[in-house]
C-alpha cells in the first residue's frame, strides 16, 4: 500500500491507516515535491478486509472493504484543492485506489 499527500493546500497532514481495526500505517505525510509516497508491503488473507482511514488535521476520513483474491497494488492519498485557486475544487478527501497490476504515478 502507497499512502501520501496531494494537496499543496495542506502540505502536511496525518494519515492513519486500519485493516480489520488494526493500524497498519500512521505517520504525518507531507507533500514534498508532489508525487511523494509512502510504501508498506501488508500481508493479508485472502477475503474481505475492511479498511478505515482518517486524517484529523485533513479533516477526511475513508471507509471501505477490499476482496483479496491474488496479490494487488493499492494507493491512498490525501486531496484538497480550495475554491479560489488555479485550477478545479477539491473537497478535503482521503481516495483509495486498487489494482491487479503495479501502479505507477506519474
């Protein structure tokens, strides 16, 4: 799993991580440079897994579940984008993204 900040509007935020009420990642992300990311292999049973993160200084939350059936790549980042700026809005947000292939930012 890949977590990190997007936003330059918040350039630090606390993210932590749970799968199965259990924390697997909490740390402060900054953005950096942009595409920045941190990387945490998580070994996980086959099935469903439920999956929570939240941000308090983000002010963004996630809940989910996510069905192991073989090896997946998965990203969750933190996005905010105010009104006002270049650019599109984007509500303060936690996104989970997940694939059967790598993923590659670019």
């Amino acid at each position: 799993m890949s977590v990190g900040n997007q936003s330059s509007a918040l350039p630090t935020v606390d993210i932590e991580v749970q799968i199965d009420g259990r924390t697997v990642i909490k740390d402060e992300f900054s953005i950096g440079m942009g595409h920045s990311s941190f990387e945490k292999v998580l070994d996980l049973s086959l099935g469903p897994h439920r999956i929570h993160a939240l941000s308090k200084k983000g002010g963004a939350e996630y809940d989910g579940t996510i069905d192991i059936k073989s090896e997946h790549w998965a990203t969750l980042h933190y996005w905010y984008h105010p009104e006002g700026q270049v650019g599109d809005a984007i509500k303060k947000s936690l996104r989970l993204h997940v694939s059967d292939t790598p993923l590659r930012m670019r």
